[in-house]
C-alpha cells in the first residue's frame, strides 16, 4: 500500500474526534493484493487522492459527533442483517463526460452493495441528497488530465478481482487529520 495511505484497522468506537461534528464515510475495502495495486495505480495517474481502493457505501456525509453513537448501532444492525458476499471485480468503465472518472467496475456483488448501501442511509442522520443514482465501483482515477483517465482506463481494462465481502468500515474525517478506518463492521453478526 502506498506510503501515508490509512489502513483498515478497527479503532473501536471510542476512536478520538475532535470539534462538534465529523465528516464519516462507509466503504468496502479492496483487499490484498489488489488494494494496494489499485491505490499505486491511482497515484501513478496523477489523482493524490489518499483513500485507499474501496467500494463506497456512504459518501462523505457531515454529522455531529453526538451522533456517532447512534450511527455505529445502526451500522451494527446493518452488519447483522446482511450475510457476507463475493464481490468481482472486472474491467473498466468510466462516468465522462458527466464527471472525469475512471472506474474498475463491480461484475459480481452489485446488488449486495445496493442493499448495504440503501440500508446504510436508511438512518435519518445519513440521508442525503446524491448527486447521481448510486452505482458500485472503485474509483482509480478522478479528475485528472485527458490523457491519464484514457491511459488508465486502458491499463485496467483486463484487471479482475474476486473476493469475499465480510466487513464494511466506517471512516472519519475531523478536517485536520486524512481519513481514518475508525471501526469495521463484521456482516452476519
């Protein structure tokens, strides 16, 4: 993984925040060894974006820090209620000309992922207006040159991953500090 990427340890719930509220975001990270080579191949586009590969379930989403507990036992719930999953991963795809992203496309585990990440926002404190309509994927390069989205689109084109999907984690964000895993949630129970 590259140098000064946050890796995906369990911080537990009493992980320090600081001020009144904390930007949180809810992930599927991309295990070994393609996280890391997804990660290196993001930087190597030119994108100092320094999240690690990850599906994203919860966009960054601004809460009060009060709130935090009452988050972590709806993502408890959420956990509970869903069962592990393969998740694969296969070729490219891109969302231009909308927004300038690369993307490694999700094959198998989509629907899974819709279900975490409908469930996820079901939580008052987490609905939010998106954007665009929800689509998995990992993102390997965002707005960037022309020809650094062309170049890793093609590079990646062949790439496939298949893994099982037995956790999702939650991440902070206090705004001085890069995003931290903060605690992962087992699915099943």
């Amino acid at each position: 993984m590259a140098e000064g990427v946050a890796r995906s340890v369990d911080q537990g719930p009493g992980a320090p925040v600081t001020g009144d509220s904390v930007q949180i975001g809810i992930a599927v990270d991309i295990p070994e060894p393609w996280g890391s080579l997804l990660t290196r191949r993001r930087l190597e586009a030119g994108d100092h974006n320094t999240v690690p590969a990850h599906v994203t379930l919860l966009g960054p989403t601004e809460i009060p820090v009060t709130a935090l507990p009452g988050v972590e036992r709806h993502l408890a719930r959420v956990a509970a209620a869903h069962l592990p999953f393969t998740l694969h991963l296969r070729g490219t795809g891109t969302f231009r000309p909308v927004t300038q992203v690369v993307f490694v496309a999700v094959a198998a585990g989509i629907s899974e992922c819709e279900l975490l990440a409908a469930a996820i926002n079901a939580a008052p404190q987490l609905r939010r207006e998106l954007r665009f309509p929800y689509h998995p994927h990992v993102t390997v390069a965002q707005d960037v040159a022309p020809e650094a989205l062309d170049r890793v689109y093609e590079d990646l084109a062949d790439f496939s991953a298949m893994f099982e999907v037995d956790h999702f984690t939650l991440f902070s964000h206090s705004g001085e500090t890069r995003w931290q895993p903060r605690r992962d949630f087992r699915l099943g129970g």
